[in-house]
C-alpha cells in the first residue's frame, strides 16, 4: 500500500507539479527580472521597518500566518486546476500522438484530364499549401503583426504576458496588444474554445498554452506558421492563406505582393470589419498599419513602407460557389456518386472517407478545353433559340390551356415544400404563390428584376428551353464534355440523365438488329403505308406524309422514312431489337412494340450516345468513364480506371462499320445537311436526328471519327414546344449545338487533326455491296415486264382452270340428260 501511494505522490510531483512549477518559474522569472531594480534590499529593509512600527508583534505574526495558509491554499488551488485542464478533465486535452497528425478539415478537389481545377466540394473552403508555397511576405507580415518574438519562444511568451497583465488589465491600456502567441492561436483554430461559465477564460486560455507548449515540441516553426495559414479563419466559411489569396486577389498564396499580404494578415484582427470588399477604407487603413509594423521589425524599409502605403486598395474578388466555373451539372452528378462511394470506403483508422473534410483528389476524363467549347456552344445557340421560341409564342402560354403544367412545376417547388411541411393548407399554399414580392429573375442578358408572384415566375421559367449536351470518347467510353443544362444557379435538373423520349435517334438500333438478321444495306422497301392487324392495326405514317417509291437503308435512314423502319423491325423481330439496344449499352427497360421503331421509348442522353458510340468502336461497347482516379491528401491512390477495362464485343465489326456508312448518309443527304453548309464541317460525320411527337423533343447524335457527342433540347415539361415541325425538329433546335460545339473544337489549335479527320475505310469487297441508289421512285423496267408476264401468265392459267371446270360440268351435264333420255 505504501508502495503505492509512493508511486502515486511521485507521479503527481514529476508528471504534474514538476511541469506546472517549470512554467510558472519561467513566466515569473522574465517579470521579475523586469521589475527588480524597484525591490532592492534597502527598499523592503525600509518598508519594513514602516511596518513594524505601525503593527505590533502579535498582529504581525497573526497576518503571517494568515498569509503563509492563504498562499498554500491558492498554490493548492493552481495545482489542482493545472491537473484538471491538463488531464483534459475540463473539456477534453488533445492526446501526443494526435497532436502529430492534424489534418484541417480540407475541401476534395475535382480535377478535369488536362489538369485543370474543375471545382472543389468542402464544408470549410480550404486549400491546404506548404509552407515554401507561401509568399514570404506573408510569413513577415503575420510574424511582425502578431508575434514578433515567435522564433524566440516556446508556444508561450512570459514577456507578452506580462505586458498585457500590466498594460492591458492593470493600466487599461486597450492598444498594447494580445498576449496570445501564434502557437497558441494555433490552438485555438485547431482545438475551438468551449464554453465553462465564469471559467471560460482562465481553462480555455490555460488549454491553449498547454497545447501551445506540446506543438511546440512536435512541430519546427516553419511548420507551425505552415498549419497556422491553413488554418486561420478569412470570413465566412473561407479558410487558410492560398484560399483567400483566389478569393481576394485572384492568386496564389506564393505569388502574394507585400500590400496584398498585408491586407489578408490585417483582416485576422477582425475577418468582417476589415474585409476590403465590405469595407475597403478600413482595410485600406488596417493594411497600413500592418505594413508599419513590417517596417518597425526591419522586414520592410520605411521607403518600401511608406510607398506601399501609398498605393490604392485594389482587389480581383474572384468569388465562386458551386453552381459556377465549368461543368457545374457534371460536378453535381459526380458529387453524388462519390458522396455513396467515400461512405463505404474505410481509411486505415477504421472510420469511413468524408468527401466535404478529407482532401481527395479526383482526377476525371474532362476535357476542360472542350467543356469550354461545349458550354460556349450552348450559350449562343440556345440564346438564339430562346430568341425564336419567345416570338413564335408572343402574348400565348406555350402549354397552352393545360394548367396542370403550373401545377406539377408549383408542386416540384421548394417553397411549396416547405409550406407543405410547415402544415399550410392548400388554400393557404394558393394565396401565398399569388402574393406579388420583388425578386431577380434569370434572362439570357443577366438577370431582371420584377416583381410578380411566385406562380407567375414558375410560369416564367416554364417558358425556357431546355438542353443537354454529352460527349464521349468512343475508344475508350472517356466522357470529354457534359453539359446538363443552360444555367446551373436557375436550373439543377441535369438532362444528361434525364429520360425523354428519343425519337428517331432509336432507328439506328433497329437498323443494326436488321443487318444482324441478315437483311442487306441495299435490299429495297417501298415507302407505302401498312397495316398490321397482329398489332391492334398498328399503321405507321411519315411525318412528311409523303409516300411512294423504293428506299435501301442509307436512303430511309437518311430521310427517317417511317414506313421503312416499321418494316425493319418487323423483319428483325420486336424482341430482338430490344436485346440490340440492352447490348449496346441501354439500360432503361423498353417497351416490346412495334412502335419502339419510331423512338416512342424515353431514354436518357447518356444512354442513347453510348448506344452510338459501339457503332464508332467496330462493335464493342465500353461504360461511359468519367473518374480516371482518386488520391487521398497524401497522393495515396483509392481508386483507379484501367484503359480498355470492361469493354464487351456485342456487334459484328461488320455491322458495325456498315452502320456508320448508313448515318454518313444522313449528313451527305438527310437531315443533317447543314452541318457541311452552315457550319463548314470538312470531316467524316455520321449521325441521326430525332424529333418526337407534338416536336416536344428535338436531338441530334453525331460520331466523328474521335468523338460520340448527343445534343438534346426541350422543355422541362413536354407540353412547352414549338407549333410547327420546321422549327420544332431537332435538325432545327439540337443540331445546331452539336455543329457549332464540333465546328469550335475543328479551329482550336490544341485539337489539330480533328478539322480533316475520317473514319477508316470500308473494305473493298464491303464498299462494292453498297453500289446502290438511296431510292428509286419506281421498280427496274425488267422488274416491271417480269411483274406483267406473271400477272397475263397468272390470269390465263385461271382462265383456263375457270375453262375447264365450265367443260368439266357442261359435259357432266350432257351425260345425265342422256341417261334420262
């Protein structure tokens, strides 16, 4: 037992008065050595004679002891309350060994192929940087601003200490400073303060030197200044040096001017009050004041100073949420998906990746050059577009008189929402989207302000067009641009992934499912319409309803003869076709009916180009790809992509290159005409167009020979469409943004070989079978004079049949007349 206690009072004495006597020694001792020469022997030897003559020897032993219990008491006291705060029974004391690996809570960052910074997901907006990334005048002004003896000390400093205890609390002296040094402020960031009543200050202020003392021990200085800039606060939920440096100035922390340093290292002070775009005076002031101080500790000369001082506040606030900068729609769908896969992958301390906190570095297929060309793209021509819709509409409802349409978008709504959970009734709901409020409204010009009701701007924004672009590179599924919408900030539904129905852009599929069956790229098919009883009288027409003559494939095709495409389908067989879509790479479950021929099934655009892109990848079909790889924050790979992993071999090499002869069809002489006229495409293109019933969808598939690009648009509801074919059909509304995307991407001098590429040629014995005619208005004269014989041949042989029975029953006839006879 008493070896026990021996154990346990040693341990008190070495492992907690032994330290706590060490700092109180050290932190008296400058003060003491500060104010000796005011307690000289001959000045107490004086006092104390004063005293003994004042008090008698009774009161004077009395008070002595007094004194001697009093000062026990309180060093007791100290003790006990060091022991707590540094056994962390006070709120918790961050352990050696945790201490060693901080991490700040750090944003993912999202990376396109060619390096360039897509976007970032985070809770607190930081980018962590190394401390030799850090411009030096930085490092100078925060040193000279807040803590001029930081290479001097040990995490606390008894000097500052003391000048604030005397200055600040005794004299009332407001200017002299703080005493926290920027070890203990990294405590601060790192460990935040917790609330203990009236004890607040003196447990958080003790933590904090505390763990001051042991980061100190852990860490070099450069290292400590390296975590204290990525951890410091910038307002808002904006963190660290490199951050504030883009946010600000629109740099990096390493290329920092000393007046741009000192405006970041001056807003520490108070992140609101000197912000300079809230308050550019006042920062302007405090960024002087800090560049004095630089000056005062011989970092700057008084002529540098002085001339900074001089010069204007001026910033390049360069401020982005995630609704901005590049592919905000595709970032949107990755986010979701790495939301679910960091949640079932486990780091090497058991608990699970956090895509908001843990630094991953994504690397994905993007191409950040043609992304910028495919939003470009979008933009004019969808602008322009816009233009025309809203003039064929002028002064009408595009949905006409079909109310349900505000309805579903009201209903959609988060206001509506909202009231639903907030326990409003319906009548409620009605009055409160009829009340007139001011608000800024979306335009292709920037934004409006007006002031109507919430109806009335859910109808506004029911009178956009809509749009979704995706591009894929064939050979290996590498997604190179997507494009889910016209305005991320307005519209968040992502039309890459939405399902719509396609239209004519499903004819190729059946097209292949033929040739699979055998039938030939220049058979002939009359273009007349047939009925087809088995099918409840199903009897497809032409959208021209025009009619007559013979087309091959490449002719139909090219035309999206209807009639045709029925005949097809028929041929190849319903349920076969529907596995041809599957193998190409559908997912959606399609309808097993005739009529799929026509494109009546809804389908995603990501579904539909990698349909397209097996054709373009001599039959095998690859998964889109869009994440190459991911990191952790120290460059560890999670998760990687292997160039031609999963591709499968679903079609023939020849159906496939026969499929891309009979699209090239639909740009030499279809629909897509006006790519080679309007647009001055000079390389190989095939593709398809799509418009679907009403013209409520308009599309366009295009392959060149590097890329499978789909463009779709439409309304967010299928009732809002133009009246009129012509200007409804996705020749009309989506190809041109699949021409002006492809024409941009031509004349960029970083794709060279793209304006001339072609498609590997057709084998010779291949190329000599399609020697035919896209379509004829009549049979062969031999074919006509074929028909006639067997039609004259045909009705003699009934005349003579008809002849013969006639003999057959005459002579019957004669014979029993004369056996009456």
């Amino acid at each position: 037992m008493r070896r026990t206690l021996n154990k346990i009072l040693k341990f008190i004495i070495t492992k907690i008065m032994a330290p706590f006597v060490r700092l109180v020694h050290g932190e008296l001792s400058a003060f003491w050595q500060s104010q000796k020469p005011k307690f000289t022997r001959t000045y107490w030897q004086q006092k104390w004679a004063e005293w003994q003559e004042s008090r008698s020897r009774s009161d004077y032993r009395f008070l002595l002891r007094a004194f001697y219990k009093l000062a026990l008491f309180g060093v007791l006291v100290l003790v006990l309350f060091y022991f707590a705060v540094y056994a962390g029974f006070l709120g918790g004391m961050p352990s050696t060994k945790e201490l060693k690996s901080v991490h700040n809570n750090t944003a993912s960052e999202v990376y396109s192929a060619d390096g360039v910074l897509l976007g970032r997901y985070y809770i607190q907006d930081r980018t962590n940087v190394k401390f030799a990334d850090i411009s030096p005048a930085a490092i100078d002004a925060l040193i000279a601003t807040e803590d001029v003896r930081f290479y001097e000390h040990s995490g606390v400093d008894a000097r500052s200490l003391a000048r604030v205890f005397i200055k600040s609390l005794l004299m009332q002296n407001e200017s002299s400073g703080g005493g926290s040094t920027l070890s203990q402020q990294l405590a601060k960031n790192l460990y935040p303060r917790k609330n203990y009543w009236l004890w607040d200050m003196p447990v958080n202020k003790l933590r904090e030197m505390i763990i001051a003392r042991k980061l100190e021990s852990l860490y070099s200085k450069e290292e400590i200044l390296e975590l204290y800039l990525n951890t410091v606060p910038m307002g808002g939920n904006l963190y660290g040096i490199e951050r504030a440096s883009h946010r600000f100035f629109n740099t990096s922390a390493d290329s920092l001017k000393p007046e741009e340093a000192a405006v970041l290292i001056g807003m520490l002070k108070a992140t609101t009050t000197y912000n300079p775009r809230l308050h550019l005076e006042r920062s302007r002031t405090r960024r002087n004041v800090v560049l004095a101080q630089m000056a005062k500790y011989e970092f700057l000369s008084p002529a540098q100073a002085d001339s900074l001082q001089q010069l204007p506040l001026q910033l390049d606030y360069n401020y982005t949420t995630h609704n901005d900068g590049i592919a905000p729609y595709f970032r949107e769908q990755l986010r979701q998906e790495l939301v679910e896969w960091a949640a079932g992958k486990k780091k090497g301390n058991g608990e699970t990746y956090n895509l908001y906190t843990d630094g991953l570095k994504i690397y994905t297929t993007i191409d950040a050059g043609m992304q910028r060309h495919a939003e470009a793209a979008v933009r004019k021509q969808m602008a322009q577009l816009q233009k025309q819709f809203d003039a064929h509409w002028r002064g009408r409802a595009p949905w006409g008189r079909s109310s349900n349409v505000l309805q579903v978008a009201m209903q959609r709504s988060d206001r509506y929402r909202k009231m639903k959970e907030a326990g409003k009734s319906e009548a409620d709901i009605a009055a409160a989207f009829r009340e007139p409020v001011p608000m800024q409204v979306y335009a292709w010009g920037g934004t409006d302000k007006k002031t109507m009701s919430p109806l009335d701007s859910i109808a506004y924004y029911q009178r956009f067009l809509n749009t979704g672009l995706l591009s894929v590179e064939p050979h290996s599924g590498y997604v190179r641009a997507w494009v889910g919408g016209i305005n991320h900030h307005v519209f968040k539904y992502d039309h890459v992934r939405a399902k719509r129905q396609v239209g004519s852009t499903f004819k190729p599929i059946v097209y292949a499912a033929a040739l699979e069956k055998g039938l030939q790229p220049c058979d002939y098919f009359p273009n007349e319409r047939i009925t087809y009883p088995e099918y409840d009288n199903w009897s497809p027409r032409n959208a021209s309803e025009q009619y007559g003559g013979e087309y091959t494939m490449r002719g139909a095709l090219a035309h999206s003869v209807n009639t045709v495409s029925a005949q097809l389908i028929m041929k190849a067989g319903v349920r076969k076709t529907v596995a041809m879509a599957h193998r190409l790479g559908i997912s959606s479950d399609l309808p097993e009916v005739p009529s799929l021929a026509l494109g009546t099934a809804d389908l995603s655009l990501l579904e539909m180009v990698t349909a397209y892109a097996t054709f373009a990848n001599r039959g095998y079909q690859v998964d889109p790809v869009y994440i190459q790889k991911i990191t952790d924050r120290d460059g560890k790979v999670l998760r990687e992509h292997r160039a031609g992993e999963g591709a499968k071999k679903v079609l023939s090499e020849k159906t496939a290159a026969l499929m891309l002869h009979l699209m090239q069809g639909v740009v030499e002489e279809g629909s897509a005409a006006k790519l080679r006229s309007q647009f001055g495409l000079k390389m190989d293109i095939a593709g398809k167009t799509g418009t679907t019933q009403e013209h409520a969808d308009g599309w366009f598939i295009g392959i060149t020979p590097q890329l499978v690009t789909g463009v779709w648009v439409g309304g967010e509801s299928p009732e809002v469409r133009f009246r009129t074919l012509a200007l409804g059909q996705g020749s009309h509304t989506a190809l041109p943004i699949w021409g002006d995307f492809i024409r941009r991407i031509a004349i960029d001098p970083a794709y060279k070989g793209y304006y001339n590429s072609h498609f590997e040629p057709l084998p010779p014995s291949l190329q000599a079978s399609l020697n035919c005619a896209s379509f004829r208005a009549e049979p062969p004269r031999e074919n006509f004079l074929e028909r006639v014989l067997d039609k004259v041949t045909d009705k003699a042989a009934q005349t003579f049949e008809q002849w013969k029975e006639n003999w057959k029953k005459r002579r019957q006839e004669r014979k029993q007349r004369k056996k009456r006879d």
